[in-house]
C-alpha cells in the first residue's frame, strides 16, 4: 500500500523558500546597494574632479558637497566615502591633469558590524575621473 502524500506541500513549500528564495532576495539586496554606491562613487568622482579642474581652491569643499548629495540620492545618506586628489605637478597650474579617486565601503545589509572582524561588513567600490586645469577664463563644456 501507498502512504497519502497529503500535508507535505506546506513542508516542500518552506524548505524551497529557505533554500532558493530568501538567498536570491538577499543576494538582490546586497548587488543593489553595491551598485548604488558604485553609481554614487562615480558621479562623485567626476564632479570632484571637475571642481578641482575648475575651483581649484574650493575644490575639496565643493568635492565633499557634491558626494552627499550623490550618495543621499542613491539612498546612502550614511555611506561614508573618502575623496582624494592626485595631481601631475602643480594642481593649480594651467593645463594639469588632476585625478579624483572616491572609495566608499558599503554595509552589507542585515549584517550587524559587531559579527564581522574590524567592524566592518561590507564591499569597497572605488571610482575615479581625471580631468585637465583650464586656463584661466577658458569656458569648456
């Protein structure tokens, strides 16, 4: 005789979802804020860059203004990110090249800090844009 299979769905059902689901929505999660810090440390980068280009002297204040912004419309109002300045010479002279480098670590979500090593749970995304000094009174796009 064949035992009734009745009652086994709700078990096969929650095993499934243990085992498939939760782990996809997870993964989802965590690519979303990493390519929302990706996206932010970008545009961050190529806007410090052009303030370094353009605004030499203000160019670390206006650099660190914009990268809030960015990171609070990717909603990483939190994210802390550190901008640096490279530049081939003289950073204020004509024609320069000077590189903005953003980096960011990202929180992995749903991982507390005190369960990791350091504190820190999470990915670094880094981003970087050179651009060239203009020439005093020079309007470039």
């Amino acid at each position: 005789m064949r035992k009734a299979d009745s009652g086994r769905a709700p078990i096969e059902f929650i095993f499934a979802s243990v085992v498939l689901i939760i782990p996809l929505v997870y993964g989802a999660l965590a690519f979303s804020q990493v390519q929302s810090a990706a996206y932010a440390a970008q545009a961050s980068a190529v806007d410090a860059a052009r303030a370094a280009a353009r605004y030499p002297q203000s160019a670390e204040e206006r650099a660190h203004q914009s990268a809030q912004l960015h990171f609070a419309d990717f909603g990483l109002e939190s994210a802390e990110y550190t901008i640096r300045f490279d530049c081939a010479g003289d950073c204020q002279k004509d024609g320069t090249r000077v590189t903005a480098t953003v980096e960011s670590t990202v929180p992995l979500p749903g991982i507390p800090r005190w369960l990791t090593s350091g504190g820190k749970a999470g990915i670094t995304v880094q981003s970087e844009h050179a651009d060239i000094v203009a020439a005093f009174g020079e309007v470039r796009p």
